[in-house]
C-alpha cells in the first residue's frame, strides 16, 4: 500500500455488523474529517485524469462529494447521475440487477456532448453494478467512458470485470 492508501486507509472507520452480521462496514465519511487528506486525494484523482477526459461524471449520491472537486480542479463539467425521478425533465434512464431488486438511475442528456470523454466517479467500486449502469447511460447519450474513479475498491466482489469492456483505465485509492 503507497502513503497515501495507507492514510486513507487508516482514517476509514469500521463499523461491524453493518448492514447486516458478519459485515465489517468501511464508512468514509469519517475522511472528511480530514480535510489536508481530502485534497491530497482530490489531487490525486485529478492527476489521473488530467489530459485524457472532458467531464465528470458523479453517481449518486457520494460520487457527488469528490466528483465535483474534481471537475474544478481540472476546469471540467459535471454532470449528475442520480436515482430515477430525481432529476427533472428530459432524461434518459438505465436499470440494472442489484443483489435484492432493481434499481434505475436517469441523467439529463443535454449534458452530454457527442463523443465526450468521461470519467466516472463514485466511492466504492463494489460488484460495479451501478457504474457498469453509468458507463451504459453515458455511452446512450453520445458519451464515452474513458476511466472510472473510486476512493475504494473491494476487490473480492470483482467489480472491475463489469466495467473493464468500457475501459481498464480504473483507478481506486485504497483496494480491500
């Protein structure tokens, strides 16, 4: 682990038995609690990116925090995707498997440029089920997803596969 994985890393709260037994919950709100950290790591996401996007995108609702920060350092747009029916109209729509359900999430597609260059941003890279979702909404509007962002990833969900056919440029700060 480099310094700063190991920083965020420590910084990271547990919360055992959350959501359900067994489960031992990495919560990073407590890194903002640690505002020296949080630009370390904007710093970070930005020098991936620099040079090689056009836009943020920022899934709901904690891609936002991070997402926008990196938008600004870099002089991008943001562009939102949330849960459906959170955005007004028009938008455009993506459902996707969860492991009990289903779940939609819309953007507006007028902020998407034919052939844009995304990064898609998000806290936690899980099973990828909803940035592979993301990827999906971006490439309908006209966009394309050039690199996915996380603070964390939880690599035995093997997420990464679900979004390596967009892109293998994936960058998370802190693997488990």
């Amino acid at each position: 682990m480099n310094d700063l994985a190991q920083r965020i890393d420590d910084n990271i709260a547990r919360v055992a038995d959350f959501p359900q037994p067994g489960i031992q919950y990495k919560d990073i709100t407590s890194l903002f609690q640690q505002p020296e950290l949080c630009n370390e790591m904007v710093e970070a996401f930005a020098e991936f990116s620099r040079g090689k996007i056009d836009a943020v995108c920022g899934i709901e609702s904690r891609g936002f925090l991070f997402g926008l920060l990196i938008a600004q350092k870099l002089n991008l747009p943001f562009v939102l995707v949330r849960k459906q029916g959170k955005l007004p109209p028009p938008t455009v729509a993506e459902s996707y498997e969860l492991e009990y359900g289903n779940a939609t999430i819309e953007v507006q597609p007028q902020y998407i440029q034919n052939g844009q260059r995304f990064l898609v941003h998000d806290d936690v890279l899980a099973t990828g089920g909803t940035a592979e979702a993301t990827a999906k909404l971006i490439e309908k509007c006209g966009g394309k997803v050039v690199q996915f962002s996380f603070i964390a990833e939880l690599e035995f969900l093997h997420g990464r596969e679900k979004l390596n056919p967009f892109t293998t440029d994936i960058q998370s700060l802190v693997r488990y």
